[in-house]
DNA sequence: CAAGAAACAAACAGGTCTGTATCGTGGAGG
DNA sequence: CCTCCACGATACAGACCTGTTTGTTTCTTG
C-alpha cells in the first residue's frame, strides 16, 4: 500500500509488481506451483529477488495473488458476456459455457488454477485456499441468480447441479475431445433446465 | 518381479512392500504428493530408505503405484456395487451414486486422488498421470455400458454427461454440505436419464 | 539539487529434497 | 551348517528451496 495507486515509475511500461505477477502467473499455471521456485520465477521476470520480497511478503502470498489475478479475469469475462444477454438468463449461460468449454478444450489447457492450487495445498487456511474457496462460492451463487431468472422450481439445486457441471469439465480435459466440451455442456445444461422446470 | 509371488517372509504379518504403499497412500492422500518426502513415508512405514528405493526405483514410481492401488480400491468397490444390481441399470447407477455421494460428504474428504495427483504433476508422460488417465477412460467405459443398458439415445453421450457430474462432485466438496451430494448426484442423473430416453 | 524510495545484483543462511553408498544383522533355503 | 539376501541404520552427495542480508545504482519528487 505503499505505492501502486500514484505511478511510481512508467519508464518501463508495465509495473515490477505487474511483471512479476504476470511472470508467476503463467509458470505457476503451466508447471504447477510447487513445481515452480521463487528463483525461476524472478529470472523468468527479469527483476530482483528482493523486489518479489517487497510486493508480495511470502512466496504464499504470491500465489494467492496468482489466484486472486485468475479470479478477476474469469469474472470479468463472465462479466462481459453477462452483460450482452439482460434479457435472456438461457441465453447468457449457454454463451458462459460456450466460452467455458472453449477454454476446456484449448490444447494447452491445464484445468482450472483454483482446483488445481486446492489440490496442492491440502492445508484448509492457507492465504490461497481462501481465494479458492471465495472463487467456487461465487460460482455457485452467480448460477443461483441465473437459475432464479429461468425460473427453476428449485433455484439454488439447479444452481448446485451447473455447479458440478462446470467444475466436472474443469478437471475431465484428460478425456474430453477438443470439439466436445461446449455442444456437451449445453445439451446437458438444457436437459437440467427443462427438469428444474416441469416436476 | 523378484519376490512378491511366493512370499519370502510372513514373519511380520505384513510384507514390507505393502507397509510402504499402505503408509505413502495415506500421506500422499492427506497431505499431498509434492509435500510428502520419502524420509517421512520411512519414518511414518518404520522401514529403511533402502527398503523403499528397492521395491520403487524412484518416487515417482511409487506415486503410480498410490494411484494403481486406489484405482484398485475404487473398482473394487464398483464391482461389489455393481453386482447387487446386475438386472437394472438404474438401480446400479444409484447405488454407485450413493457412495459417491457418501464418500464425497466425509470431513477427511480431500478429493479424487487421480484428479489430485493429474493437478500436481503437469507433465504428461509422469507415470502416475498414465494411470490417471487410464482410470478416467474406465470410468467413462463402464458408465458408457451402463447408459446402453439404460437404452440412451446416445449412449456415449449419456456417459460423457455422467462422468462430468461425478468428477464436478469430486472436486466440489469445498461448496457442497455433506448431505447434499447424494441426493445432487441422483436427482441429476435421473433428469440427464429422462432427458437421453425420451428426445 | 538533494533526499528518499525503489530496483538490481549477488552472496548467504539454514533447511529439505531425492537418491546412493556403506555396513551390520538375522532368518530362510539349499 | 552355510550362504545368500532382504532389511535396518546411518551418513552422505548434490541439488534445490524460501527468505535475508548487504551494498550499489537509478529514478522520482520536493
């Protein structure tokens, strides 16, 4: 909180902070976490161990900033195409899933960061388990408001059963064909929608 | 492949071998692969480093061997299920539904081992992401074969729609109450069930 | 221009990791 | 009885890890 607001220095275009979050971001996605030290990571972004130290206080709170950096781009995502279909709550969550089962099947696609940290750090209290578990409430709580405007007879189920839907086609990459992802989500969201509907 | 058959020494009740697989299973489970090391898998097992390193050339070896044992464990499991219900499908698929779900709700739930370790390991020719995959390619099958019993429209559709509801509730443990699988996981499928008889 | 903040560079501390090497012991099978 | 070998115990090698320390340079701002 020292700095950051006013600019400090733009001589280099991106920020030392942005630089290495962006840096941290990609290897901890593409090797995994653990995988990745603190070394790599401040080589791989040109800057000094000392600068990582600075901004972010332990290499903990440097993943939950990765974390907290995933959340904001998936949500603002979500945020755009929520907002191209006010009108039409089935239409905006067949485009989510269009974009999500894209991203599912792009071929270097390693699942989702959120999952995949949670799976690393067993410990319930760790600062990115935290950003994690937010992120996945979340999730629910946006299908809820989605399934409310469809009218489900029971909102906060069908929003549980998108839930594991989509969270089931973060981690089934593995056996999923490229092409497969997007026409499967949607057939079955509308199979759940037309449940949640009649009886 | 020099012992193993024909056992060399009953004397301990257990074989040493097993002692190793039985205590890394558990701390691999708990606490996670990557923060585990085989100092403390020999401590926890009461055996030597040199015991482990010559029943498992290497970690990543006996890592394989945790998720081969599970794997095991898990279609144990099914097949005693399963043929309870040889002569209704729909019944099978509860009943498999139903420990899931149970499984899923425990407080030690940490998750799929094979979605765990696949998260951990990014890279693809590690030897227990061979038996990971291999063990989402059977759960596909065998709900493939269930779904053709259930006489689907689209069978493999039908089985792509099952597995990503139980992999979703593999990994959503963080946002589900205990209770609240079960009933999730069978209320979806009898609607994705309806959904692949009728249209 | 002067002062302070921020960055770089490089070494270091202390610990942990996988895997190996060495030596001693005890039981099983020929 | 005697040889083999699985096993335990321990030390070690070499790499890697997080985080700190020290000192210098560069930039911003008053």
């Amino acid at each position: 909180m020292t700095k950051s607001a006013a600019k400090p220095n733009d001589h280099d275009a991106v920020d030392v902070r942005d630089r290495i979050l962006e840096t941290a971001s990609t290897l901890f996605y593409e090797r995994g976490v653990r995988a990745v030290g603190v070394d790599l990571v401040v080589a791989e972004a040109g800057v000094a161990k000392t600068s990582l130290y600075r901004h972010f206080g332990t290499k903990d709170d440097l993943v939950a900033a990765f974390l907290a950096r995933e959340d904001e781009d998936f949500w603002g995502t979500w945020g755009r195409v929520a907002e191209k279909h006010v009108d039409d709550a089935e239409a905006e969550l067949d485009a989510h899933l269009e974009w999500i089962g894209e991203r599912v099947g792009r071929p270097n696609y390693r699942g989702c960061p959120q999952i995949n940290v949670a799976a690393e750090f067993p410990e319930a209290d760790h600062p990115a388990r935290r950003v994690a578990a937010a992120h996945k409430r979340e999730l629910r709580r946006r299908l809820k408001g989605i399934a409310e405007r469809l009218s489900a007879r029971r909102p906060d189920e069908l929003a549980g059963q998108l839930a594991l839907l989509i969270n089931g086609a973060f981690v089934s990459s593995q056996v999923l064909e490229a092409e497969e992802a997007t026409p499967l989500l949607q057939r079955t969201a509308h199979a759940l929608i037309a449940a949640a509907r009649s009886s």
